[in-house]
C-alpha cells in the first residue's frame, strides 16, 4: 500500500480528522483545524512529520531515521525518513500519540475507551 494511503487510513480512522493542505502545499491531518501529522504532497515517500510529546521526541532523535522538524520541533514534531522498510506499528502508535495531544478532551476519552 502507497505510504500516503496507509498513513490517510490510519489517521481518518480517528474521530473528526480532516485532510487538507496546509499553505506550504504538505498534506496535513488534523483534528478541529489543529495539525497533528504532515507529508510533502509532491514528494509524500521522503518524510512524515507527527506531533509527539517532548519525552517521545527526545527519545526518537536518539535513533537513527528521526530528526526534530525544522520550524516547529520546538513543538515536540520530529519528522521520519518513509523509505525503506517502516514499522507500521510503531508509526500507528506515533500518529495516535499526535491525535491525543492534538485532539480536546472529549475527543481524545473516544479513543481511549
């Protein structure tokens, strides 16, 4: 599966996410207009950008693949090289991480009944 398509149904799958483009031309998932995952539309194989918390952050600049993103990883963003093999459940849990620190409350208690 095209890694565009699996990332647009991982993420709609959560509740009120929309998909758009952002003004930079980068795909980008968001709950309640907050972004909380980007890609490049033109180049959508070369990186992923998802909203972590700062520990999460910290932990995954510490391994290879992963680099804070430029302009907002002072936000916790850390962005990911997508070629090669990936571990989609390590990128589900990520992106469900940046749904619940995106997302309000009610939203977020949904998703963790």
């Amino acid at each position: 599966m095209e890694i565009v398509a699996k990332v647009r149904e991982l993420c709609l799958a959560l509740p009120e996410v929309t998909e758009g483009l952002d003004s930079f031309g980068h795909i980008s998932f968001r709950v309640r207009d907050k972004p909380f995952v980007m890609m490049g539309e033109k180049d959508a194989s070369s990186t992923l950008a998802i909203k972590t918390l700062p520990l999460t952050q910290e932990l995954l600049l510490q391994r290879e693949g992963f680099t804070k993103t430029p302009y907002i990883g002072q936000h916790g963003w850390v962005s990911l090289r997508t070629t090669g093999d990936l571990d989609w459940n390590e990128i589900q849990d990520l992106l469900l991480e940046g749904y619940l620190r995106t997302a309000p409350k009610r939203l977020a208690k949904l998703v963790l009944k």
